[in-house]
C-alpha cells in the first residue's frame, strides 16, 4: 500500500496530501451516497461522518451511565437546536 503524506500550510491550517490505495467501488458509492463531485469530497464527508457517529455513541454511552438522565435523544436534539 503506498502512503506518501505531504504537509503545507494554509491561512495556518495545515492539510495533508496522502496516496492510498482504496477499493474504487467503495469510493464509488460513497460517492454516489454523500452525492460528492469528486473522491476526495466523498472521502473527507465519509471521514466527518464517521468522527460525528463515534461521538454520538460516545455521548450515548455516558449518558447511560447517568441513572437520573431521562431525556430522549429526539428531546436532546430540540435542546441542542433552541426549541
């Protein structure tokens, strides 16, 4: 598998070029599932959607661990948007 990181700044955010080889159908229907242009739109969509899913099962767990919390996570998400 090739792996060749290159870094470069930007406005002081830095981002990074990387050669992976990834199986093109899955990058085709990640493609076709986030509705992105291009590989990499498909990738780092598939990368936030993944950090935003371990986050939720990481905040489900502790609030499992909280007897007393008794909300919903339909009730969560109208708290969270101010309704």
């Amino acid at each position: 598998m090739p792996f060749d990181v290159f870094f470069y700044a930007f406005m002081g955010v830095f981002f990074m070029r990387t050669t992976l080889d990834i199986d093109e159908e899955l990058v085709r229907e990640v493609m076709r599932a986030a509705k992105a242009k291009t590989k990499k739109g498909a990738i780092v969509t598939a990368l936030k959607e993944y950090l935003k899913a371990t986050r939720r099962q990481e905040l489900r767990d502790m609030i499992g661990a909280y007897d007393e919390f008794d909300l919903s996570l339909e009730e969560l998400e109208i708290m969270r948007h101010g309704g």
